[in-house]
C-alpha cells in the first residue's frame, strides 16, 4: 500500500480537480444568468383627454429602452374609473423603441372621470420581464359640456293670454338625462320676482316644453332655462335677455269694434294701410273749391242744353200751323 497518497503535492492536485469539477457543474446555469441579464426600463404617455361623447379614443404609447435586442410582445391594458379592465392591446417588439396602440385599436370611452392604462412588456431570452407603474398613466375623460337654447311661443302678448317655453340642448351625450327647470323674472339679472314654469324630464338629450303661464297684468318678463346635467354632461343655463315677453293690456270692447288701418283679424298678419287722397280737382286753372266739375265740361252742358231749347220752339211752331 501506498502510504503517500497524502503528500502536500497530491493533496493540491486533489482539490484542483474539485474546483474544476464544481465548475463545470455550473457553467450550464451561469450560462443562462449571462442570457438574462439585461433589464430594459419602459415609460409611457398616454393620448390627449378626451371629452365623453366626442369620438375620440383612449391611446397610449410604450418608449422601451435598455434592452439587449429586444423581441416579444408589449401589452397595453386599460382600467376604467372603477379599475375594471376595458380594453387590452398587443403590439410586436422588434428593437429598443417607441411602441403604440395599433391605429385600429385604442378605446372609445363611455364613462366620465381617471382612466388608467399600463404597459407591459414580456421580455425575452436576452431581457427581463418590465411594466409601467398602474398610477404612472392616468387619462382624464370630462363630460359633454352642452348648451340649452329657448324660443317663447310668442315674445308680444295681452293680458290674459298662456305662454311657454321651449328648450332645446345641443353637445350633449346621445343618452343625456337630467332635469330642466323654467322659471320667469321680472330683472334683466334673472333675480327677481321668480315664477315656477316647471321642472321637465330630459330623455336622450330631449327636453319637454314648460308649463303654459297665464299673464294677468301688464309688464317685461324674462326667462331662463338651467339644465343640470348628469354623470357625462356638464349644467347649462341659457341667457337672462334670451327671451324677453313683453305683456300689452287687453284692447277694450269700443277700440276693438271700430277697424283701424293696423287692425288684423284672426288668421292675419297686421299691416300698416296707408290712406290713399285723391289729386285735387281745377276750375279753369284755379281751385276747384266745392265743384270737382272742370270748366269745359259746363261749357259743353249749356251748348246741350242750348240746342235743346231751340228744337222745343220749332216743334211748338210746327204744331200751332
């Protein structure tokens, strides 16, 4: 038996081999470290602000940055308000880059208020897995801010007559809903001395006219139409001076039964006449006074009435023979 096996030169040898032994155990595994090992970073920014009811798509777009020839996808997904996702788009990596939601993609929004998008990329062989931050992309989608428009039945009116409003809203969302309330003044301000017209129901954006009003004394009166809004359109309130009624007294029993040239009846419009005097008439060059009859025309009378009398006297002489 060999008894120096153990000598200081066999032991080096010895641990030599270990250390190349456990070596080659890892180089498999380190291998894959060295393939993984980059870590590429993402930021983002998402589309404009979009105002419900536009049209107009949420959008994002993906800057990938850091990495080692990156291949795979990128993810964009979107959260609603209420952090439900709504929309979910894949686009393909080739390259460090900017990446966007595909033209034919993006997301029509139905609900006011902070949307959320987050970009995901997936990583590859040579690249770790890396995603935007959920608070680092909020979008912001406002309600429809529309306007309320009103026409009076009539802007002239008498005492006793009814009277209502009509509103019409333009801009709204096409399922608007809400209230709108009429109410009468009697300051250009729309302040003072406030009449209730009614509150009415909006359905899909359309609004009922207001109560009819009857008017029992004389004065300038002045509507007003507000709109409330709802969860997707802004309020809305039309001017003061919008509509202005101006109540006339009633005509009196005598004035009405005697015509005058700006008298209408029911059914016609009112229009001036203007009285139409006849040229005045002259008796040889001058003033006729109360005689229309010109001067040549009496002359012809008497030559008439001459000739007249002188067939009377010979038929009296034919008779007395």
């Amino acid at each position: 038996m060999d008894t120096n096996i153990w000598r200081p030169g066999r032991a080096r040898s010895f641990r030599l081999a270990v250390v190349f032994a456990m070596v080659a155990m890892f180089i498999p595994a380190l291998a894959g470290v060295a393939s993984a090992c980059y870590s590429p970073t993402i930021t983002t920014t998402t589309g404009d602000p979009v105002v419900i009811g536009s049209g107009h798509k949420l959008t994002d777009t993906a800057h990938l940055t850091g990495g080692y020839s990156p291949t795979g996808t990128i993810t964009f997904t979107l959260k609603d308000p209420n952090s439900v996702v709504r929309d979910t788009e894949t686009v393909a990596v080739s390259g460090n880059g900017y990446y966007s939601t595909p033209l034919s993609g993006g997301f029509v929004p139905d609900m006011v208020g902070t949307w959320h998008w987050v970009a995901r990329y997936g990583g590859d062989a040579n690249n770790y897995t890396v995603a935007s931050d959920a608070n680092e992309e909020p979008v912001t989608v406002s309600p429809a801010g529309p306007t309320i428009a009103t026409v009076l039945s009539k802007s002239k009116g008498t005492v006793g007559d009814t009277i209502h409003d009509t509103a019409t809203l333009t801009g709204t969302t096409a399922t608007a809903g809400g209230k709108v309330t009429y109410t009468i003044y009697t300051n250009t301000a729309c302040t003072s001395g406030a009449i209730d017209a009614g509150t009415k129901t909006v359905t899909n954006g359309s609004v009922p006219n207001s109560d009819g009003i009857v008017f029992n004394s004389v004065g300038t009166w002045y509507w007003q139409a507000v709109y409330s809004g709802d969860a997707s359109n802004a309020a809305a309130t039309s001017a003061c001076t919008e509509e202005t009624l101006v109540v006339d007294p009633t005509p009196s029993a005598s004035t009405s039964a005697t015509p005058t040239p700006f008298q209408s009846f029911q059914g016609e419009t009112a229009t001036p006449v203007r009285a139409i005097t006849p040229p005045p008439t002259t008796v040889g060059g001058g003033p006729s006074g109360d005689s229309p009859t010109p001067f040549f025309a009496l002359m012809i009378c008497f030559a008439f009435g001459g000739l007249g009398l002188l067939a009377v006297q010979r038929q009296r002489r034919t008779l007395s023979r």
